[in-house]
C-alpha cells in the first residue's frame, strides 16, 4: 500500500466509526476542533458553514465533497427545491448508508450519495452548478485531484464553497508523518497561502478567504474559501 492508499484507509476506518456515533479518536477533538454537533438533519463534522456563502438557488445542482452523515447534502436540498439537486459523494461506507437513512428519515427525494473518493468525482463534466465541502479536503492526500475534479464537474460560472483546516505556516515534520493526525483533520492541513494558489492552478478565478478563525503562526485554523470557475 503507497502512503496515500495508507491514508485514506487510516481515514476510512476513524470515519467509519463516526457513522455509527464513536466519539473521534478515542476522546480527542473531531476534526474542526469540536465534538460535532447534531440536529434534526443529523450529524456534523464540518468546521464551517460553506452553504451559507454559497447563494444556492431554486434549481441548482448542488455537490458536497466528503457528504459524512449527509447534514449539508439535507440542507442544499431544501434550498435547491423539487427541480433541484443536492449530491453527496463519500469514500466512507458507513459514512453514505447513514446519509441514505437520514435522507429516507426526511424524505428528501432530491437526494443522492454516492461511494467514491473526491479525487475521482463520479459526475459528469460541467454536471454542477454549486461545490461544497465542509472539512474534508483537508484529509485528502491530493489536493490537486481534488480541486481538479471540482472544476471538471462545474459548469463554467459554477461556484466552489470550502470550509476546511489550513495551517499558518509550516507544521512540524513529526506532525506531518502521523496517519492518525490526519485523520483527526491536522496534519493534512495545507498552508494557507499553498491552498489558495491549489485552487488556482486547477483554474479557478477569484479565490478568496470569506471566513476564518483566528490564527497564529504554526496553528491549525478553519478557513472557508470562495471560488468561481470561468465563464466559457
Ligand atoms: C470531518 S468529516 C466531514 C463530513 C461532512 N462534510 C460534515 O460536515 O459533517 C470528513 C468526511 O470526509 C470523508 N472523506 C475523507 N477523505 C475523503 C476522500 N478522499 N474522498 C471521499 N471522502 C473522503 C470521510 O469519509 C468523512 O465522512
């Protein structure tokens, strides 16, 4: 298994267990630093609020990069309406039968989960009006792949909405080498500065920091950045 096939089973199995209502890492703090929070749409491990800056409108189709239990899929749902819709993708089985059931719980029928890894979206190219993600590039061994796939399955004028962690500045190697810790959304953590220029080089316009937490030098700090793919 390469490191980045070690990572991702590292992830899988510490998300695995989230599905069913673990706590994170054995009493450590979930990714974004919090226990997670719950409401009536279920679960969220998130560390931000990407649907809020993403003036989602009737009709829209709304993707979410790493749904977990599906809270911000529910969400984009109500807000796209009956002729809209809300698609979650997540490399985690547990993670996607619990956002069916939340889903059926709901009966939100513009809903789709789909098994798979960000870096290999299975969407059509320009399928997407709006990406999300709420926390998890972050955990994504090849940000690049990512933000990649992102652009291939907007349209031209789609918007891309990320909350995820970032570092200010460098982190120390031994931190870096942890599996575990990039499970627990630090040592994945790309520098700030790094994963605005990331975004750009997949070809997307306008990067821009919409929200942040405060931060100092060699910290973990949420970030939610905004992007737009050009028009054609
Ligand atoms: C911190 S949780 C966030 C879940 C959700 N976005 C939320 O706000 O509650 C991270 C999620 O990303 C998924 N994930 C991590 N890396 C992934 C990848 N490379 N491809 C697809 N899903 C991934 C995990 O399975 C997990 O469900």
């Amino acid at each position: 298994m390469d490191r980045a096939d070690e990572i991702r089973q590292t992830v899988r199995e510490y998300y695995a267990g989230r599905a069913s209502g673990g706590s994170c890492c054995a009493g450590a703090t979930c990714c974004g630093g919090a226990e997670g929070s719950e409401d009536l749409l279920g679960p969220s491990l998130g560390c931000g609020t990407p649907l809020g800056a993403a003036e989602v409108q009737l009709g829209e189709t709304v993707v979410d990069l790493g749904s977990g239990a599906g809270g911000d899929v529910l969400r984009a749902a109500q807000q796209v309406g009956g002729r809209g819709r809300a698609i979650g993708v997540d490399m985690t089985p547990e993670m996607v039968w619990k956002a069916r059931e939340n889903a059926r719980r709901n009966s939100a029928v513009n809903t789709e989960f789909y098994l798979g890894e960000i870096e290999h979206l299975p969407l059509a190219d320009g399928s997407a009006d709006v990406v999300i993600s709420n926390c998890v590039i972050n955990l994504a061994p090849d940000k690049s792949a990512v933000f990649a796939e992102a652009f291939r399955v907007l349209r031209p004028g789609g918007r891309l909405i990320v909350a995820d962690m970032v570092s200010q500045g460098p982190l120390p190697d031994a931190i870096r080498a942890d599996p575990a810790a990039w499970a627990a959304c630090i040592s994945g953590a790309a520098e700030v500065t790094e994963y605005l220029a990331t975004i750009g080089r997949a070809g997307f316009e306008r990067a821009q920091t919409v929200a942040s937490t405060p931060s100092s030098p060699g910290q973990v700090f949420s970030v939610t950045v905004r992007a737009i793919k050009p028009s054609a």
